[in-house]
C-alpha cells in the first residue's frame, strides 16, 4: 500500500504521527514484524533542512536491523574528533576509529539521503501504508484503542482507529500536548547557525573539529556529496536575518573559503534544546524521538537516540498485537529507554560546557585542565576511547534481574560480528538472529536439551535457535539448528563456551545461563512475556 490516495483507512494496529527518519525507521520495523501500520504526516515529501549529521556504530546497526544495506546511502567514516581552544592549542581528542559490533564507532551522512532510503524500505511492506498531507487534531483513548482525529490539506475531518499510536512527530509535537507531556521546567537552549557548503571534494577536512572559541564557538566536519558543515554560536542581540545573510556567512567562512569559491547549499539558524518528557508512554500512546527527548548535538546523540527508542519499542507492539505477548511488556518502554535518554542529554550539555566556554577565563582554566588530564592514563583513556559514553545498558526492564560478573549482561546488548552461514556466506551475525526472539548457543546445540512440549511454546511466541561455532567447525549432518562460524570471535569470546542466552528482536540480551538450563531459561523468558 503506498500514498497513491487521499483516503485514510478506517482501523490499524499502529498509527503513526510523523514520518521523519525515527517515524519511517518504526514503520520499517513493524513491516519487517508483519503488523499493519499507518505513518501520517503534515508534509509529502522529505524535508531538505540542514539537520542530524552523525551516527555512532548502535545507530548503524539499528538501520541495519530495519533492512537497510550498508550502501543504502552515503557515509563519511571519521577517524577521530579534535577539541582545540585558540588559548591552549587541542585540549581534547576521540579515537572513533576502528569498528563496534560490526559497524563504524562514528560516521557522517546527509539526513534526505538516509530518509528516502529508509522510506523506501518501509514501501517494500504491504502492511505499511504512508500518507502526507495530514495533520493530528485530537485523540481519545478508552480500554480497547485510540481514535484520532486528523484533518487534511482541503481542511475536511477524518478517523482513524488503531490499536496503539506512537507519536513520532518532533520537537513540537501534537501528541506529547495531547497526553500532557509537555516538556516542563526550564530548557538549556542556544541559537546556531547552521550552514552546509557544496563542491568541497578534496578540500573539506577528513574529521571532526570543535574550535571551543569564547567568542564564537564553532563545531566543523565533513559529509558525504562533497558537503562540509559549520555550526556558528549566535552571540547576543545578532538575529537570524543578520546570520543567514549570504556577505555574512561568506565572511564567517572566510578562514576555510574563499567567498569566490563559496557555495552555500544550505543555511538555517536553529534553537539548540535538552529536554525530556516525564514519561515516554500514557496508556496506549507512545512517543519516541524529538517528541520524547530532545539533545544538544555536541555528541552526536539526537538522531541516534531517536533510532533506539524505535528498535525497543517496535518489536514490543509487534509482539502484543500479534497475540504473542502480554500488552503488560509495553511498560517496560519507558523504563528502558528513558534512563538513558537522561543520561545522553546530560553527557551533551556536559559536552556543550566544553565547547561554550562563557569567557576567556573560565576557558583558559577549563580547557587548560582538561589539557593536562590528559597526562593521566586511565583519564586519558575514559576521553579518548569513548569511556565516558553511557553504555546503552538498561538497570530495569524485560529481562531477568542482572546477575553480577557474568560476561554477557542481561539488559546489554548482545555483540555482532563476522560469521559465514552453512550456504558459505559471510554476513554479520545480526542477520542471522533474524526477525525473532532467539537461543543462542555458544559452541553447543541450543536445542539438545529441550522437550517437545518447551520447543512448542517457544516457537509460538515467535522463538526460534542459533548455534555458533569455531571458525572452520561445520554443523553435524544431521543436525537442524541453523549453524553460524564466528570468524573474529566476536561472539564466542564473550560468554563462556557451553553457555545459551535469549536474545529480544531488538538485540537486547533478555536471559542467559548454562546449558543445563535450557528449558528454565526458555520458561522464565515466557513468564516474562507474561505466558
């Protein structure tokens, strides 16, 4: 079903409000989970604004879990980003090198690119339908559904019926007002202006730069199409005609361009905010992205946030609407993610400190001392090597209590790497966990110990197996598990050998255990799914 008509459905399982890169990446999701979902939005096509440009190593393997190929759109990989003060010289480094779980720790893209890709996946599903031209007037929700209420272009009323709504529509969203979530207390916020240049191949810079200047703080990378980006901290009293006037930007540019050479592609002054709703969920009405939280980008956080609350919500509405879980795991939304959507918000403002020094003193001495931390190993190391990132490790949530000193945490995320399939293919190992709730064996057959009547329960709630082996070990002939090859050891090196875990959609680690404790590990996963 595509947007080839004006007219809205009368029910579906899953409406949608907003059709950004989280709305489109949902709606993906749930057509790769086979529900019927609906995407509005008030505008037709993908907006054209300078907007999110970074995405961490999670982010990538979350498009890679919604069906994107890796070249489905362009990326710039970035070595590493440099903080550099005009009064201590660089007083900051992130190694972003080298590779997580199967993808870049760091990489730059230019926004439409990546949502045309991910719209054009959501089309590929028949249960996925998508229409512009409509905006949300009202909702109600009783025991059974939500009815929204949404007006069209020709200003005519329509209703639509869905068992759950998510609200995906941005930092001003209807939604979040609608359940009276509206973003309370005050907000950090600072006016940039953001501006991209066209046709600097060969010439743009191959990382990121924060030039943390008191005066006027300038963030500056490259992206993919020949594009490079500046990011200008408005002082006080200067307006937004004044900084996206084209003499003016030539002139903020001019230690990079020659204005002769200068080609702006786009410009736009934007209010940096860090705020967060008190709660991601009112009863069956879900927000995610911009309209749950909303990050200072000086880490690279907004989007990929976004992403993830789609990754750990999708699967959770798939699962109740097709009957394979109780409407109780949707709880546990909320108290996953919005912990670590905090503690994001708080590393980027801590971050914006750094880069916004308030004046020459307070960045001579802040910057001066995070120089000499540097001297320091082990603090060194917490900068340098992503340390200081919060891990996306949840403390409560849909998973068996954590169990101290075990090398794979219930509640982390399960590791990818490298594996070849029994046809002989090399592929991550996220495409072999597939679409499904899995068991995970580590060098033994997950199903060896289970009876009948446990294999049956687990495979109707959308259970199925895994084994991984050595590199060079083959699956015995008879064997019917569906076998993989670690060929960096990137899974069998982190849990012991012998070991079994339950692993959600989302690649969140639900269980794990021994062997032995096979059929236990399966039961109290169902018993969490409320079976």
């Amino acid at each position: 079903m595509h947007n080839d008509n004006t007219t809205l459905p009368a029910t579906v399982d899953i409406l949608i409000i907003g059709y950004g890169p989280v709305g489109a990446t949902l709606a993906a999701l749930l057509g790769r989970y086979g529900v019927h979902a609906l995407a509005v939005d008030k505008v037709h096509e993908v907006l054209l604004m300078p907007r999110a440009i970074a995405l961490d190593n999670e982010a990538l393997r979350i498009l890679q879990l919604a069906g994107l190929a890796e070249d489905a759109f362009d990326k710039i990989v970035i070595p590493e980003v440099r903080m550099h003060c005009p009064m201590v010289g660089q007083f900051g480094r992130a190694n972003t090198s080298g590779s997580l779980d199967g993808h870049p720790k760091l990489v730059t893209f230019y926004q439409p690119d990546l949502e045309h890709s991910m719209r054009a996946q959501s089309r590929r599903f028949s249960t996925v339908q998508h229409l512009g031209g409509f905006e949300l007037v009202d909702l109600i929700q009783d025991d059974t559904g939500v009815l929204a209420i949404l007006r069209g272009e020709d200003g005519s009323q329509q209703q639509v019926r869905s068992h759950y709504l998510v609200g995906a529509d941005g930092a001003s969203s209807k939604v979040r007002s609608l359940i009276g979530q509206d973003f309370q207390g005050t907000s950090y916020s600072e006016d940039w202006l953001i501006v991209d240049a066209a046709e600097r191949e060969q010439q743009a810079i191959d990382h990121v730069e924060f030039i943390c200047d008191h005066r006027r703080p300038t963030p500056h990378m490259p992206a993919p199409g020949g594009r490079e980006r500046w990011e200008f901290m408005l002082r006080a009293g200067e307006t937004r005609e004044q900084m996206e006037n084209d003499e003016h930007i030539a002139t903020l540019l001019q230690p990079w361009i020659a204005a002769d050479q200068l080609k702006i592609e786009r410009k736009a002054v934007y209010r940096f905010h860090a705020r967060c709703c008190e709660r991601f969920q009112s009863g069956r009405v879900f927000l995610i992205g911009d309209a749950a939280h909303i990050t200072p980008p000086f880490v690279g956080q907004g989007l990929v946030a976004g992403l993830r609350d789609a990754a750990n919500l999708a699967w959770k509405l798939a699962w109740v609407v097709n009957g394979r879980a109780s409407s109780k795991i949707l709880d546990s939304y909320d108290q996953e993610r919005r912990p670590h959507a905090r503690e994001m918000i708080a590393l980027a403002k801590l971050m914006g400190s750094m880069v916004m020094p308030k004046n020459a003193p307070l960045a001579f001495l802040g910057h001066g001392l995070m120089r000499s931390l540097r001297l320091v190993p082990y603090l060194r190391s917490l900068f340098e090597e992503l340390e200081i990132k919060p891990k996306n490790n949840f403390k409560h949530g849909l998973f068996m209590p954590v169990v101290r000193g075990r090398r794979l945490r219930r509640g982390g995320l399960f590791p990818q790497g490298l594996v070849r399939t029994q046809d002989g293919s090399i592929s991550l190992s996220d495409d072999s966990l597939g679409d499904n709730l899995t068991l995970v064996g580590f060098g033994v057959d997950p199903c060896a110990q289970l009876d009948e009547e446990i294999r049956r329960c687990w495979e109707g709630c959308g259970g199925r197996y895994l084994q991984v082996g050595l590199q060079g070990q083959k699956s015995r002939a008879a064997a019917t598990t569906p076998f993989i090859e670690d060929l960096n050891h990137a899974l069998l090196g982190k849990a012991p050998a012998g070991s079994l875990a339950v692993v959600r959609p989302d690649r969140i680690v639900m269980h794990e255990g021994s062997h032995a404790q096979a059929g236990k590990l399966i039961r109290e996963s169902l018993a969490l799914l409320g079976y």
